[in-house]
C-alpha cells in the first residue's frame, strides 16, 4: 500500500513524503529490471527518459487543451481565427 500525503493542502514536508512513499514501488521495478538482465546504468538512463518523455507530453497536452479551449470560445463568440 502507498501512503498518502500527510495533509491534502501543501506542507514543508511533501515531496520527500511523497519519495519516501514512492521508494518501495521503485526498488521493486529496479530490482525486477535488474532480475531481468538490464544493468543499473541502463535502468536509471531509461527511468529518467520516461520522466522526460512524460513531461513533454504533460506539455503538449496542456498546449492541446489550451487551443481546444480558445477555438471553443472563439466558435461560442462567432469569431474565426
């Protein structure tokens, strides 16, 4: 089981809640990798290219919905680009 945040609003405290709660499910997939015949370097490499490749697309997605929603506003105002 995960534990969760200590409070629902922010605290000083939060982020390394968050990795000590996150430390367990971790260790687990890097000890699966590394059981798996990958090697440390290549799982820390590739864990930090799904983090990057996640932000980007946390990005365009946020981009997406950005255009969606002026072209929404835009069609409800009767305007055109």
């Amino acid at each position: 089981m995960i534990n969760a945040p200590r409070h629902a609003s922010k605290y000083s405290d939060r982020e390394i809640d968050c990795q000590e709660a996150m430390e367990p499910g971790f260790q687990a997939i890097v000890d699966c990798m590394l059981e798996a015949g990958w090697n440390r370097g290549e799982v820390m490499r590739s864990l930090r290219r799904l983090v990057v490749a996640d932000n980007m697309t946390q990005k365009e997605n946020a981009r997406v919905e950005t255009e969606l929603a002026i072209a929404w506003a835009m069609q409800r105002t009767g305007k055109t680009f």
